[in-house]
C-alpha cells in the first residue's frame, strides 16, 4: 500500500512536473511484476530517495502534522509505563495473594518444567471474572523468564490470525487465549496439531494445485481461561496438562489485597478500613481494587488523614454499596420481590417488567451473587427470596403461604 500512495503523489503533483529534474522511471519505483516478494519489501528505500530530492505538497504537510502530533503527543517512555497502576499486578508467584492450593500446584509443575529444561504443560484457569486469571498467565512467563503473548478468542477469529500469533512465539513463550470457550471452530481445530505436536498444517494454493504444508513450531505454553468451562469443547479440553479452577477469596485474603495495592498506590490504609472494604468486595480482588480507589478518592477530598474503618463506610454507604457488597440495583430486586410479590415465588420476566431491569441482566448480572450469599433461590414455580435476605433489608421475616401447603403464614422468631 505504501508503494503505490508514494507513486501516486509523485506522479500528480504539479511541482514535480514542472520541475528541471524529471522524476524517476516507473522502473526505479516499483519492481517487476516476476520479481520475488523479498524484491518488493527492498523497494520502499528507493521511494524514499526520490521522494526527499523532490518532496511533494502533500509530503511536507505530512511531516509537519506528524512533527505537531511529536510535540503534542510525546512517546510512551519507561517512566510512563512504571506508574503505580501499572504495579497493581504481582510480578513473582510468591508475591500472588491467595489460591494457595494452585499456587503450590503450579510451582511444582514450574520447577519440573525448568529441570527438564522444557516448556511448560498447557494450562486451563476456569471460575468467575475478576479473580487473577490473566495474571497467573503474566507471573508463569516471569518464573520461566519467557515473554507472554495475551490475545482473546474473538479476535482470533479467522485461521490465518492465529497461525501468525503461532509463528511468532518464540521457544517457551506463553500464548494467553482470554474467553478461550468463545474460539470459532476452525481456530479450534488448529490449535489440536499446535498444542500436541508443535506444529501447523498450511494450505497453499487453490483447486487441484492445493497442497498442504506442515510448519514447525518453536514449544510454547497455552494458557485457556474461561468463565464457562462447560462451553469448551471435550477434544480441546483434553489437551490442557493443567486444568485447574480459581476459587473466591475470604475477607483475609482480601485485606491482604487491599493493603498491598493501597501501598503500591501511597495511600494510608488502617487494618480496620481494608477489612471494611474486603466485607464489600463480594469475594474477588478486582472489585476490592475499585472500591479501595474510590474510597482514597472521598479520602483525599475530604481531607482524611487515612482510611479508617469509619471513612471506608463512609465513601462506600455514598456510592451505595452495603456491607454485604449489594448495590442499588441489587437491593432494589430484593425488595420488589419482597413488597410486591411476599418474596415470590415470581418468574424472571415478571420480576423484569416489575423492575424495569432487562431479563438476561438479572439472569446473568445480578442474581449469580444473589444465589451466592444465599439471599435468593430459584425454584420450578420462579425465585424466592430467603429469610437472611429479609433479615437484611429489615423486614420482619415472614414465610409466605407457597411454601407452606397449610397457607398460613409463619413468623420466624
């Protein structure tokens, strides 16, 4: 493509044409339709040439805009990339909170890997979003002292996108397939010869001159991680060595979390005001990292010299998240299922109109947690709400007559 926008503006512009000295020969610029492609890619330095003694209109506004976007728009430097975000990631397996059974696990399949001086074995990291997936991934590269490739399955989506990501591992590189459950069949089923064998199968040309090439590859590790492991599919599950699932974290772990990052983040964090902030995070780090950045952004406009239990309340009762982590919306299911149907049973389309929610968001947004911490319960006649739910919301908890065949309501003391 650069070739021929080169060519194009050298042979319109009208300073050029007019000039004493005529521009190159189509020959000089563009190579030979027989030459090879190793021909082609050498052909750019010669447009380069005759574009700077000539350069045209178009050119010189070009290089000005881009030395204006230089100016404006500095470089991504070392120091940029070293901000205190970008630390929030543990680097070393040992620096990793939580998940103590799979961090033994994978040590052991780490110092196997590095005595035999080989990669190491494909790995499944499966469970809910927000738990660490993608930096278990980062940290296995850093402890091979590899580099990590991440990539999601939807942008793999034709064969020749993965091909080129396989091609360009290098020995014992890391390959991260986020949403691995999401991969298009065919992306699939090249990845079986890649993961077993280290190789994949090209084929090159068309019709009765197709022929089939076998590509070597340098060994790599696969790391698939996924929210729905049912999703994948038995032959590409089969191949993983390691499948293993990430579980939710208890309020220790995630106070540890809290106090880590609010370190990294220079911000003074009482025992008390992270404990706070774990009881809220619904059990997963990544939810602990957000509320801990609102809670130091009260903090500082507040003027509060650290984060107590007390200021951490505070901020958090603000952006309405209770000390259960139920938000706004959460709540507010529960409550109409409580005044407006005596805790159900009720179907999910009727709590939807009830509440002006769409039925796939409660389905998959809302009600995981809901069913989680025991507020809620889904029967064959639609959801319920249960007694703790009621308890928490402060209503006087009553056991309506569906689950009882005697119709009479029952008070729980």
């Amino acid at each position: 493509m650069a070739i021929i926008s080169t060519r194009s503006l050298v042979q319109s512009d009208p300073m050029n044409s007019s000039s004493a000295s005529p521009s190159p020969p189509p020959s000089e610029i563009l190579p030979a339709a027989s030459d090879d492609l190793g021909s082609q890619l050498s052909t750019p330095s010669t447009i380069e040439k005759s574009s700077a003694s000539n350069p045209s209109p178009q050119v010189v506004a070009a290089k000005s805009n881009k030395s204006k976007k230089s100016v404006l728009q500095p470089s991504i430097t070392d120091e940029d990339r070293s901000q205190p975000d970008e630390k929030l990631r543990p680097q070393r397996l040992t620096d990793y909170i939580g998940q103590k059974e799979l961090k033994e696990i994978l040590l052991i399949a780490i110092q196997a890997a590095q005595s035999r001086k080989e990669s190491l074995d494909h790995l499944l990291l499966y469970g809910p979003p927000g738990l660490g997936k993608t930096t278990l991934s980062l940290i296995l590269a850093a402890e091979m002292g590899v580099s990590c490739k991440i990539t999601s399955a939807p942008a793999l989506e034709r064969p020749r996108d993965i091909v080129g990501v396989l091609m360009g591992l290098q020995p014992g590189d890391v390959l991260f397939i986020d949403e691995i459950h999401r991969l298009p069949r065919v992306t699939e089923e090249i990845l079986y010869p890649a993961m077993e064998d280290f190789r994949v199968e090209v084929t090159v040309g068309k019709g009765q001159s197709a022929r089939t090439r076998n590509l070597t590859l340098h060994p790599f590790t696969l790391v698939g991680a996924t929210t729905r492991v049912g999703a994948l599919s038995s032959p590409l599950r089969d191949r993983f060595g390691l499948v293993e699932r990430l579980r939710f974290y208890d309020w220790d772990e995630l106070t540890q979390v809290v106090l880590r990052t609010a370190g990294i983040l220079k911000s003074t964090v009482t025992a008390d005001g992270a404990l706070e902030i774990a009881k809220r995070a619904r059990g997963t780090p990544r939810i602990a990292n957000r509320l801990l950045k609102r809670v130091r952004d009260y903090a500082q406009v507040r003027e509060k010299a650290m984060v107590t239990a007390e200021v951490a309340a505070e901020s958090l009762e603000l952006l309405h998240v209770d000390p259960r982590g139920l938000d706004w919306t959460d709540r507010r299911l529960l409550s109409v299922m409580i005044e407006n149907f005596q805790g159900g049973p009720v179907g999910l389309e009727t709590l939807a109109a009830a509440t002006g929610e769409d039925a796939q968001t409660i389905e998959e947004v809302y009600e995981p947690y809901l069913l989680q911490i025991g507020y809620l319960q889904r029967t064959p006649r639609g959801r319920v709400t249960t007694p703790a739910a009621w308890s928490h919301l402060g209503y006087p908890v009553l056991l309506s007559k569906p689950l009882f065949s005697s119709g009479v309501e029952h008070k729980i003391p």
